[in-house]
C-alpha cells in the first residue's frame, strides 16, 4: 500500500492557564523539508520533537507550528519599573512647565513604555508535566496526519491501477493492429520500388525488406512495456512500495512507450502511444505526491 506526502494534523490541549494548538501541514518533496515554529522558551527542545515528527513522517515539506496562549492571568513580560520611571522623569525635564503636571505624567509614560528596554520577559523555565502535554499533542496530530496520508494514498493508489489498466488497454490495441503495421510498411516499400521502373533482383529486395521489417519490429518493446505495467502494479501492494521505485518504473515505462512510438512509422500506432504518453504523464504527476 502507498501513502501520500500530503496531510494535515491539528491537536489542542487546554491546561488551567495556556492553551497549547499542535498543526502539522505536509506537502511532496524529495526528502524531509523541516521548518518548525515554536516559542523561544521550547528551544532547547526542538531536537526532540524533530526527531518525533521526522520518525513518523520520514519525507515532505512539513510545517510544524507550535501555538502556546496564555489563558490565566500570569505572562512572562513584566514593566521594567525603574527605568520606565527615569525615561518619565527625563521627558518632563525636556518639557517643564507647558503643561500640567500630571496630564504630563500620563503623556510621558504613554512614551515611555513604546522605549527600549522598558519591557522585560523573563526567561520561563520548562515545566516537565507541560512538555509531557505537548508530546502528547503532537503524537495525537501525527497521528491525524499519517491517517490523511492514508486516505490520500487510497486515492492515488486507485487512479494509478486505472491508468495503468487503460495504458494496457492501449498496448493491447497495439498488439492488435501491428500485423496491419507491418502489412501497411511492406505494401510501401514494394510501391516505392515499383515506382522506380527498374527491374530488381527479387532475393536481394527481400533480404533488404526483412532487414527494414525487423528494424521497425516492436515485439521485445510490446513484452517489456506489458512486464513493467504488472511491476509497476505489484509494486503497489509491496510494502517497500515508495515514490522513487514507482518513478523509476515509470521511467521504464515511458522508455518502451517511446520506442514503440519511434519505430511505429504508422499513423493509427502512433495515435494509440500519443494516448499511452498522457496516461503515462498523469502518472508521474502523482507520483511525485508518493511517500
């Protein structure tokens, strides 16, 4: 079974004074992409939880955004009294007696809390019990997102088997009509000869026609093409089933497909590869979206 690298997960918890909110957002990428937005305070565990989302999530674009509201009445910035007073107190020197005194006093510190360091944050230490909250959060919206990962690879899984079992459809119209083919180009290269009004040496003409028959013959291509259709599907249910190895098959895919197309020198084969192509392309589009 396949998964996907889109997804999505959102956890909350609400403790008696914060409200902690876990989303995870995951989009396709070649390997792990990590950016991680959490408080400054849960910096010293961010490694930690890296590892957590990386051993669940293994590869994608991931956005990982850690919310911490405070709901009570504490906060960890605090007026810095002392000099929120000597800013006051040289604001009125620079304006004495224009106005009065405590009308000044309110518009002085009015400015003086928007100066530098007039606002303090104290360095919060970590509490165990929440951090064992946040883990549970972020396991619970791992979770969540490996489940829409899931259903995401249901989806690709069944479009891939259909395009895969139309492309076989179309291989088998190739099959079909290549007797035809081979007809169609023989009748050419006899009315070529005989348009040219010389008298030619039969056994030399049909060595010549079996040399150009057997260049434009497409039966190992018709064999491969059929085994990496029955690959590609049986990698579906594999449990090492991954984006790269359905890409790489893909590309083999494409490989044949475009062989046939080279050597088909005959309009209603090429109108059936030219169908094989789109199918194939849509394919790899989603591929790209494979775990």
């Amino acid at each position: 079974m396949i998964h996907s690298m889109t997804g999505f997960g959102k956890s909350v918890r609400q403790l008696p004074s914060k409200k902690i909110t876990i989303e995870i957002k995951s989009l396709n990428s070649k390997s792990l992409d990590l950016n991680a937005r959490i408080p400054s305070n849960y910096r010293e565990k961010e490694l930690e939880m890296r590892r957590l989302i990386a051993d669940n999530l293994q590869r994608g674009k991931v956005d990982f955004n850690l919310y911490i509201e405070i709901t009570g009445e504490e906060t960890t910035t605090k007026v810095n009294q002392g000099i929120v007073r000597e800013y006051v107190q040289q604001l009125m020197q620079v304006f004495p007696g224009q106005m009065d005194e405590e009308a000044a006093k309110v518009e002085m510190l009015k400015m003086a809390v928007r100066m530098p360091d007039a606002l303090k944050t104290e360095k919060e230490e970590i509490d165990a019990a929440e951090f064992g909250v946040i883990l549970e959060a972020l396991e619970e919206a791992l979770v969540q997102i490996t489940a829409f990962r899931n259903q995401e690879g249901e989806a690709l899984e069944k479009d891939f088997r259909e395009r895969t079992a139309t492309i076989s459809d179309l291989l088998e119209k190739v099959k079909a009509i290549d007797p035809e083919r081979s007809e169609a180009i023989r009748t050419r290269l006899e009315n070529a000869v005989a348009d040219l009004k010389e008298n030619v040496d039969e056994n030399r003409f049909e060595q010549e026609l079996i040399y150009y028959l057997e260049k434009f013959d497409i039966t190992e291509e018709k064999v491969r093409l059929a085994n990496h259709l029955k690959y590609f599907s049986e990698s579906l249910d594999s449990d090492d089933s991954n984006g790269k190895k359905l890409g790489f098959i893909c590309q083999e895919i494409g490989r044949e497909i475009n062989t046939i197309g080279s050597k088909a020198n005959y309009a209603p084969m090429q109108q059936l590869v030219v169908q094989m192509k789109d199918e194939l392309e849509k394919i790899k589009e989603q591929v790209l979206n494979v775990l």
